[in-house]
C-alpha cells in the first residue's frame, strides 16, 4: 500500500541504526520525533474539539442570561445524582486511563489491558446512566421539536413546586433543553467514538502492539479521553449545579 | 551584488528516470498513496473539476443577468444556482485551492521533509473531500439548494424546502477535510524541518500557510458544531436558532462569520505566499522585509478572528459593538499593507523578468488592493450600510478572491508546473492567457463596483433597467474571463505530453524544492538536506551552481 | 524558537534525552482522589444557597479539576512549550468567540447612540 517502501530502504540515516522498529514510519529521523509529533498533531486536533464545544458553551451563556427563570426550570428537572454519578464515573475512568497509558509507557501488556477494560466499562456505564437520563426526560416531555410541553414549567414540577413561569419563558426552557440535548449528546457521541476507539486499540493490544516502545496510540487515545472528561466536568456544574438554589 | 539572470539551457534537460510520478502504476498506488506530492495531484483534479462546475454556475448567473427581467432562469431556480456558485467555489474551490495541491506538494520539501507528518491523515483529508463534494453534486442532482452560501438561519431552518441538510453536511465533511490539512501542515512545520531549517529561513510561502493553517484548525470547528446545530434544528427542532422558540437567529451568524471571516484569509494567505516566492524569483532579489511579511502573516490569522461582526452592520448587532469590529476592522489593512508595500519594494532594483506566473503576480497586487481597499470601504460603518448586500459587496470579495486568490493559485500552478510534471507549459499562450484572465475580470467586476454603489442589490434575478449597460458590460467581460479560465485547462494539459522538459530549476530559484530534480523522487531528498542558508539567497544559488559539476537527469 | 529540537541533533548520542516523562501511579491516584473530592465539594455546596457565588464556586471548582487533569493526566506539566502554548491558543481563541459575542448581546440593549 505504501508507496514508498523503497524509498524507506534507501532513506535511513546511519545515525539510528540501533532504533528502528517496525512502527517507525520512514518519514521520521527517529521514534522520538514520530512520538512528539504525534502528540502534537493530537493536540492540535483537541484544540479544534475546543472550538468545536466552544461555539455550544457561547450559546449556553448568552441563552442563560437571556432566559434565566428558563434555564434555571429547566436544570432543576435533572437528577443531580446522575449526574453526579456520572462525574464520578468519568473522573475514575480517566485514572484508569492514565494507569493504562503508564501501563504501556511501563511496558506492561497484562495491566495495560486490564485498565483498557476498566476504562471501557466505566465509559459504557457513564453512557447507560446518560441513556436512564434521556429516557426520564422523553417520558416527561422535555425533548424540544419532538415531544417539548411547557406544562410542568408553567404550572410548577414536583420537587420545585414554585417554579411557576408565565406562558412565554416557560417556553423558553426549549432553549435550556436544546442546548442540553446539544451539548449531552456531542458529549455521548464522543464517549460513543471513544469507547469503539478503545476497543479497537484493545484488540491491538491483546496482541501486544502498545507495549514494545510504541506507545504513541494509546498515549494519544488517552488525551482524547481526558479531553471529553474535561468537556463533562464543565457541562456537570453548567447544566446540573449552578441553578439549584436559584 | 550578481542579479544578472541566466536562466538554465533547457535543451539539454531531460525527464529523470525515477521520480514520484512513475515510482508505481496503475490507480491503486494513486488511490492508496501516503505521497504528499501524489496526494497534491488527486486535490488537483479534483478542485479544478469543481472549479469549472462552481464556473459553470457562474456563466448561468451572468446570462440571466443580461436581461433585466428574470427570463432564463426562474427566480427560484437563481436561488439554487447562485447558492451553489457560492458553496462549491468557497468550501471545494478557494479553501482548498492552493494549500491542499500547491502546499501539499511543496510545503513538506520546502521544510526538508520526506513527507508531511500524517501521510494518512492527508490521504483521508481528500477521501472527506471527496464524499463532500459527492455530497454536493448530489444536492444540485436532486434540486439544489437556495440558502446561498451562508445558510442564514431562519431562512434555512424554516423556510425552505430544499436539500439543506445535505448541503450543509456536504460543508461540514469539506471543513474536516480543511482541518486535516491544516493540522498536517502546522505540525509538519515544527516537527519535520531539515536541519538547519530555522524558522526564519523558511520560504514565506511556509509561514503563509502556518497562518492560514492556524485558521482553519481554530476556525473551522465552529463552523462544524454551527451547521450540527442548524441541521438538528431542521431534522429535530431544536430552538437554538429559531425565534419562535426563543433562539436568537443573530447567533447563528456570530457563530457562521466567526468561521467565515477568518475562512476569507484561510483562502488568501496562501495565496500571498505563492506571491511572495514569484516575486521573489523574478526579480531575483530576497523579499524586502523578509521578517515583516512573515509577521504579517500571522498578525492577519489572529485580527481575523476579531473582525467578524462586520458581516452582520445591518443585522441588528448592537450599535456599540458594531463600532468595536468596525475599528478592529481597520486593522486587517495594516498587516495586508506590510505585504502589498514589501511586494512592491522587492521590485525595487531587481532583474525582473516577466514570465507567465510573474503576469499573474502583478495582477494579483493591483486586483488585491482595490479589492482590499474596498474592503476598508466596507468596514466602516457608514459606508457599509449603504453598500452591504448590493454588487459592491459582491464586486469586493470577488475582486480579493478571484482577482487576489484565483490569480496567485493560476500563477503558482504555473510557477510549480515544471516541478510537478517535470516539463513547462507553452509560455507564449500562458503569457496571453494571463492577459486574457486579467482584462476578462475587470471588465466582469469593475462595473459591478458601480452598480452597487448605485444601488443594485445583490442575489436577484431581475433589475431595473437602466442597470442593464454595466450589466451587459459584466456579463461580456465573464465570457472573457471564461476564456481565460479555459486556456490553461487546455494547454497544461497538453503540456503533459508535449510540454519542453523543465530541468531542475527553470527558474533559477533558491527554494529547496528547485534544487531537487523535476519532478521530485517520492521521498524527495536522497539524503536529508542540511540548510545553511538564508531563504532567497541568490548568492547562494550562484555561488552553488559554479561548485557543482552540471548533471542533468 | 525551539532550539532543542531533536530532528536538528544528528548525533546518535541522546535517545533517552527526548524520552516522555514518566508520571508514577501514585500521582495519578493523588489527582485522582482530588478530582473525585472536589466533585464531591461542588455537588455538596450546591445545596448550600450562596446567591450568585454558587455559580462563581461551582465554575472555580470546575476549572480546577480542567487544570489537574490537562496538567497532570494530559501531562502538560511535563510537556515542551510548544504543547503548552498549543493548549493556552485553544482557550484564548475560545475566550475571543466568547468576549466579542459578548460585545454585542451585553450591549444590544443599550438602544442608539
């Protein structure tokens, strides 16, 4: 498939005849510039993830002071202790995924594989608790443009019997719910994408890929991961937290 | 100081035995390759394939409006063709243009590399491009797509009903397609450099496009989650957009013009760096102010992103805030300025010869400027809101886009030709094809200027009739420009076969990938190059052609 | 700019000097039991009425474990200054989108002139 496995042959320099493994693609002098550069460009694509969640944290602000009684209705019908648990999750599957990640950095197949499996569990169940949250929120009718009513807004929920909004902002909880929806399910599709990722790099490591120096995959995988547990650190207090007492 | 030009007897060159375009055959080593200069081909093809489509669109919109009254195209039918003259040209036309086919082949040599550092990355950026731009000709297959280019919420979340969401997705993948790229470049500037590659003896065309690259990975992020939002809001209904539900649409276009103004100099950077290395090698002088011009680069990346709002004057923003990006506007025209004054003073006492990419060059700074100028025209306030969506707007972005950026992608093609196919084009019809090109356009937009400022608007398919003179006069001047366009489709292709073989460096030029022979092996370099001199240094070139024993092949 | 650049060293000499820093396990358990801590101090004091400063705490607490993980799981702490900038470039084109958009909703009710 690559062209230029002739090209590779006749390239290598003298000065690293001691270190060229088979994962050191022809076009790098040495591992250690294949790694860097990989992080780099890792980097480099998490900023665009920034942007990405940016532009959908910008309207969650500017919505928020718009339509504060909304937003503030439409936290208080979350579960905080799902969310919560969630957090806690998310916070321990990235511990998992630093060990996996010293793991491979330690050369270690057994622990690196046992972390692996850690992390891809607490991932699934960060999403089976997202799944529990969604669902509760169709069955009470807070889906904007599927099944939105303003009922509960306007006439006061259980828990917060005096969040009585007039007709007009208590359609704006749309906004709150929209976004939430938005920025929940980007969020649970880069969990998605992150769990197919980490099985993918499991079988690989099954097979002892990760854990004879070429630690680049799931070093960068890792980043990834932290990346979205960071993404969610600020969606708990945004979406969960800062309205409660409001 | 030796600037006597001796340009290389091309005679004796002949095509060397190996290179990257017969290293392997047949359509699976293209299809599969991890070869930046490969890679550079396939985008090659494929923007000029839009570009004629994103042209053909165009001819149609300059026949309706030969006429005043709207009698070749329905009004409806306008719509869909000016909006898909507008997406294919910008998101599968001008984004990718000159960095994903001039900077994929020469970056990676101009820093020294074998490669960029993602080979695969790069391959799948065209591989996006590609399901974008089927995406795209679908939408026109199946009926179109009447948002124009900016998708403006309400308008596409509610009011039409056509193939909105697969346009938009189509410009959400091409921007992936950006994002590779520009990624790939940026790390492949800080990671791969020859040894002795220090930053400031990179060719300016290398730090043209780290600014630009820096754009697009900031920029076009916000693009993608803008269109999510606006495909969620048309499939689902969620009101982040829409006032009914309490959105507010002037979002949206905060949201699409924090992209879409730096995308403006994501499709210009690049194209002043092909203008720094013609004028440079045609004048056979280092560029004036080397340092200058590279900063400037990087100051016109990051204004650009505080500039956006001048877009929406008269969409309802704030009057406060309207001022704010009204002044920071003006500072975009400082860094362009460095440029266009650098440019010019490069010409200063230089040997300037006047071949076919230099033709090009010279119309690309006296179509920028006005173009640029109009544009600080429009920043201010005032003026804005008496010309904003008329045909000054419209003549204003074309003449930076297709007078600035169309013209430095034609004379870099030309520049780089002989490097990329190993043989050069017919100089004598390249030479009148530029001419063609550059009388064609200010025939097609000049008068554009004025009707505008008479009052025309723009995205109409009928007028008023005493508008019809400069209209004929635009539409004569786009069949002009058609012409000019089509010439080099032709005879670079004939070139192909019957081109004069180009040697190693027909240009007498100093960057590294002219020292390297026509067209370049596939790893570029037989061994890794140590860089010890400056970017454009003549004397260094002369001083290297008297050492080395002529080898030809 | 990056002086110490390895591709620009053609020695063989120096494999483990660009070696990747090596952060041990108990580091990793130290930031994890902050994280796990602090998340629960904020669910905690959201119960608690603070009036706008519940906000305040909550976004504090929430940079707070952003900077322990991009620091010490993300190992920026231990990153070249290329990383480093590459991460305070994302965030400060962020703050660009969200301060200019501000300019305009913060003062889109001041009316004309």
């Amino acid at each position: 498939m690559d062209s230029h496995t002739v090209a590779a042959q006749t390239a290598i320099t003298p000065h690293d005849e001691q270190a060229h493994p088979p994962f050191l693609r022809h076009h790098f002098a040495n591992v250690a510039q294949q790694r860097e550069t990989a992080t780099f460009g890792m980097w480099l694509f998490l900023l665009t993830e920034i942007m990405f969640f940016g532009g959908m944290f910008c309207a969650y602000l500017i919505y928020r002071n718009w339509y504060y009684p909304a937003f503030v209705a439409g936290s208080h019908t979350l579960h905080i202790w799902a969310g919560t648990l969630n957090t806690t999750l998310l916070i321990i599957s990235s511990f998992t995924m630093a060990m996996a990640v010293h793991a491979a950095e330690t050369r270690q197949r057994k622990p690196l594989l046992r972390w692996m499996v850690l992390t891809m569990i607490l991932g699934i169940g960060f999403l089976c608790v997202k799944a529990y949250e969604w669902h509760d929120e169709w069955v009470e009718h807070h889906v904007p443009g599927l099944n939105f009513s303003p009922a509960e807004f306007q006439n006061g929920s259980k828990a917060y019997p005096d969040d009585k909004l007039p007709l007009d902002m208590a359609e704006k909880a749309q906004v709150y719910f929209s976004l939430y929806f938005a920025m929940t399910g980007m969020h649970a599709l880069h969990m998605i994408i992150g769990v197919s990722l980490l099985a993918f790099l499991f079988v690989k490591a099954w097979g002892g890929a990760y854990t004879t120096g070429h630690v680049a995959p799931i070093e960068n995988f890792g980043l990834y991961w932290h990346f979205v547990d960071i993404v969610w650190i600020f969606l708990y207090p945004l979406l969960y937290l800062i309205s409660r007492h409001q | 100081m030796s600037t006597i030009v001796t340009l290389p007897d091309q005679s004796t060159a002949q095509l060397p035995k190996v290179s990257y375009l017969n290293q392997e055959y047949g359509l699976k080593s293209w299809l599969l390759t991890g070869d930046h200069k490969r890679i550079a081909m396939l985008y090659l093809i494929s923007i000029t394939f839009f570009f004629f489509i994103g042209g053909a669109m165009a001819a149609l919109i300059r026949m309706e409006l030969l006429t005043p009254v709207s009698d070749l195209l329905a009004a409806d039918t306008y719509n869909k063709v000016f909006t898909a003259h507008g997406i294919i040209m910008v998101f599968f036309f001008l984004v990718p243009s000159v960095p994903a086919t001039i900077g994929n082949f020469c970056i990676p040599i101009m820093v020294g590399a074998k490669d960029l550092a993602f080979p695969k990355i790069n391959l799948l950026s065209w591989y996006i491009y590609i399901a974008a731009g089927i995406m795209m000709i679908c939408v026109l297959v199946f009926g179109g797509v009447d948002t124009g280019w900016t998708f403006t919420t309400p308008l596409s979340t509610h009011y039409l009903n056509t193939n909105v969401v697969t346009a938009g997705l189509a410009v959400f993948l091409a921007g992936f397609s950006s994002i590779f790229t520009g990624l790939n470049f940026i790390v492949t500037i800080h990671r791969m450099r020859a040894p002795g590659m220090t930053w400031f003896r990179l060719p300016l065309f290398v730090w043209s496009h780290y600014a630009a690259s820096i754009l697009m990975v900031l920029g076009t992020p916000v693009l993608a989650i803008t269109l999510v939002l606006v495909v969620l809001e048309r499939t689902i209904g969620i009101g982040v957009f829409d006032p009914t539900k309490g959105g507010d649409p002037l979002l949206f276009q905060h949201l699409f013009w924090f992209y879409s103004h730096p995308a403006v100099y994501i499709m210009i950077l690049p194209g002043m760096g092909v203008i720094s290395e013609v004028m440079s090698t045609f004048s056979r002088k280092r560029v004036f102010g080397y340092t200058a011009v590279a900063f400037s680069s990087v100051a016109i990346a990051v204004f650009g992103f505080f500039v956006w709002a001048h877009h929406m004057f008269i969409m309802g923003i704030s009057n406060y805030s309207a001022l704010v990006f009204s002044l920071l506007t003006m500072l975009v025209a400082v860094p362009s300025a460095i440029k266009i004054f650098n440019w010019s003073a490069t010409l200063y006492k230089g040997s300037i010869t006047f071949e076919t990419p230099m033709l090009y060059a010279f119309g690309f700074i006296g179509l920028f400027t006005i173009g640029g100028l109009t544009g600080v025209f429009l920043g201010s306030m005032g003026m804005d809101i008496h010309l904003t969506e008329t045909y000054f707007i419209v003549a204003h972005f074309h003449f930076v886009m297709v007078g600035g950026m169309l013209m430095a992608y034609l004379s870099g093609v030309h520049f780089w030709w002989p490097k990329m196919t190993g043989r050069m084009y017919p100089e004598g019809v390249s030479k009148l094809a530029a001419v063609i090109t550059f009388v064609g356009f200010i025939l097609t937009f000049f008068p554009q200027f004025i009707l505008g400022y008479l009052g025309m608007p723009r995205r109409y398919a009928a007028y008023p009739p005493e508008f019809q003179v400069l209209n004929v006069f635009s539409s004569a001047g786009a069949s002009v420009l058609g012409v000019g366009y089509l010439l080099p489709l032709l005879y670079l292709t004939w070139s192909l076969k019957y081109g004069k073989i180009a040697g190693a460096n027909p240009w007498q030029a100093t960057g590294l990938e002219w020292q390297i022979q026509s067209p370049p092996l596939t790893e570029n370099f037989a061994e890794t190059p140590i860089v010890t001199h400056e970017a454009y240094d003549y004397e260094w070139l002369e001083s290297k052609k008297a050492r080395e024993v002529p080898t030809v092949g | 700019m990056e002086h110490h650049e390895h591709h620009l060293h053609l020695t063989a000499s120096e494999p483990t000097h660009h070696e990747e820093h090596i952060v041990s396990p108990t580091v990793y358990l130290i930031i994890g039991t902050c994280l796990l801590i602090l998340t629960a101090s904020t669910a905690a004091i959201s119960y608690v009425d603070l009036g706008v400063f519940n906000a305040v705490v909550a976004l504090a607490i929430a940079c707070l474990k952003g900077s322990l993980v991009v620091l010490f799981f993300m190992h920026i702490k231990y990153s070249s200054k290329l990383t480093k900038l590459t991460v305070a470039a994302g965030f400060f084109t962020f703050l660009v989108l969200l301060t200019m958009t501000m300019t305009d909703y913060l003062s889109r009710a001041w009316g004309r002139w």
